[in-house]
C-alpha cells in the first residue's frame, strides 16, 4: 500500500503532527513524504529521518509561501501521476484546506480530524470525537485516494533516526497562482498549545487570594486583575518546571486576566495532552470539551463538587495557592530543576 503523508511546515518549521501521520502511513505500507517550498531540503532530510521511504520534494520559487492553488494543484498532479492509497494531513488550517481542495481535484472524499485510521478491504475506517466530545463517529471513505486529516497528539510519533538517508526527489510545482503574499503578520508570546504534552491551566479561581493586597490607586476591577496575575505567576512558573504551556479557561480570559491565545475550550482550542493540570477551574462543559482527550487530568480547587473533579484522575480539594508553590518546589527537586 502507499501512502503519501504532506508535511506541513512554515518557513522550514515543521508542524509536530505531520510526523505522527508519517508514523501511521509507516504502518500501512509504503510512506512518501510530501514537502513544498523553495530551500526546504532540511525538512525534506527530517523526513527521511522520521520513516519516509522516499520524500517528493517540490523546491520551486512559486511554493516559496503558502497559496492554497498551487500547493493544491501540484499534490494533486503528485497524486495523479503515482496513485497513492491514501493521502495524510495534519488537522491544521493550512492542510485542512488543502485536503478539501485535493478531495475535490482526485474526487475523492476527505475523513478530517481522525483520532483512529485503519484499513478494511480497500477502504479506510477512521474515528473523529463528535458532539463536544461526548460521542464516537465512526466514517468510511471507500473512495481511492482516500483523505484524511488527523488529530494532533492522537497517534505515535515515531523515533528520528538523526543522519539517515534515503531518496529525496525533486517534482515540479504545478497550477497557477491567483494570488500574491504581501507579508506575514508577527505575533509576540505566540503559544502553541496543540502541541504541548504538559498544559497547567488558569481559572476565575486564580484571582481568589485574599491574602493578596493590590496596590491601593486600582479599581475593584484592576484589583481583580492584579489577583490573577499573582495567580497566573504560580500556573507559569509550575508549567515552566514541567516544560509544559500555559492554558486558560473562558472565565479567565474573559475577566481580562490572560490574553485569548492561552483558552482552551469549545471556543478556544482542544488539546489532547499527556498531562493536563487544572487550577482554579471549575469544569464548565465548554472547558471539559478542549482538554477531556488529555491522557491525564489533575484537578485543584477548593470546591469538592466542581464538575471538573468528575473528569480528573487525581484531584486536590484546595486552596491552589497553598498547593501550587509546595508542588512545584518539588518537581523542581525530582527533576533536578
């Protein structure tokens, strides 16, 4: 069987996913590794390293950023010409809409944000997590290539062999651009939760120090505030420890304590991490449905009843900001931070 895996990368920035799906289409069979952008050769060499038994490696000065004709037009001229089984992508917006194009050009169907994949006869079985988590949906895509998109963190990533080599072979870029990239927006503190294997999480809870007295010229609303930051500085520093990322509820990202890009929740991101710690959080369902996938959940609050105790493996019942200083310290001595 073959499988063409496309890894998606930004400027030679590989997204971690793209190797997980290199992983699965190692189990099938055959696995090419697909990577477009002019001066990519080094994500090409990664991908050998990562299990490709050959990588396509379209390096043209048109593929130099991302425009979704293009890129869709030369993997589905890739695809035409070698006949793959099925055609893997990471579940990130770039290759979320490069799929539904490439379904389109090959007539095929697309399967996306797989957390399970697995071959029947000629057709693929795959899972996805419907309904805010709470159902299964099982989906069979009978159609060759079939198409899928898989969940991040929802499948092994394999082990890099550092120096191994393999074929890389240059393909020409195909299609016409409809469009030009003018620049990049930067963004500063970018967090990049979907990848993370730890995530320490903020609620309303952590402005709820009464031992903290704020500066006396803040409002009752700054002083809230300030609270929260005393608070968010414990989460940070216990995620710093544990090489992990910095999460947030709504609650919290409402009230102003820490910017949008730390929510996790229905309206935030999902992230399916190996460790989940919960601080302050009282467990709304819009909450539960971005980090109820964790591997593990750790609840600390100081309300026995908190929903989020039902979803935890281990919760404390208490006050986070005795608990979090005396936990930390002691990851930093097991760890030898």
């Amino acid at each position: 069987m073959k499988t063409f895996v496309y890894i998606d990368h930004f400027k030679g920035e590989v997204q971690p996913a793209s190797w997980e799906a290199l992983g699965l289409a190692k189990t099938f069979g055959e696995a090419f590794a697909l990577v477009f952008g002019a001066g990519a050769e080094g994500v090409a060499q990664s991908a050998l390293e990562y299990g490709a038994d050959e990588v396509l490696f379209a390096d043209d000065a048109s593929l130099s950023d991302y425009r979704a004709e293009l890129y869709a037009a030369t993997l589905s001229a890739l695809a035409a010409s070698h006949n793959p089984n099925l055609i893997l992508f990471p579940t990130t917006s770039r290759a979320k809409e490069l799929a539904a194009m490439a379904a389109v050009d090959l007539n095929s169907g697309a399967m996306t944000d797989l957390i399970s994949l697995e071959a029947d006869g000629a057709s693929f079985v795959g899972a996805r997590p419907i309904y805010e988590g709470k159902l299964i949906e099982k989906i069979t895509c009978a159609a060759s290539p079939a198409i899928a998109t898989l969940r991040g963190r929802a499948f092994p990533k394999p082990d890099r062999q550092e120096g191994k080599s393999g074929a890389i072979t240059k393909v020409a870029a195909a299609g016409e651009a409809k469009s030009n990239v003018e620049g990049y927006a930067t963004a500063e503190n970018v967090v990049n939760l979907g990848d993370a294997g730890v995530i320490v999480s903020g609620g309303r809870g952590v402005s709820n120090n009464p031992a903290l007295t704020p500066p006396a010229d803040l409002d009752e609303k700054q002083a809230e505030i300030w609270r929260a930051q005393q608070g968010f500085a414990l989460v940070t520093e216990l995620a710093q420890t544990l090489d992990g990322a910095v999460g947030a509820s709504r609650a919290a990202v409402d009230g102003g304590y820490i910017s949008y890009a730390h929510q996790v929740g229905q309206t935030g991101k999902v992230v399916t991490p190996d460790l989940y710690i919960a601080c302050g959080i009282s467990g709304a369902i819009q909450h539960l449905v971005g980090m109820r996938n964790a591997k593990v959940i750790v609840a600390i609050n100081k309300d026995a009843d908190a929903p989020i105790f039902k979803a935890a493996k281990y919760g404390v019942v208490g006050d986070l900001f005795q608990i979090l200083p005396p936990l930390t310290a002691a990851f930093k001595k097991k760890l030898g931070k």
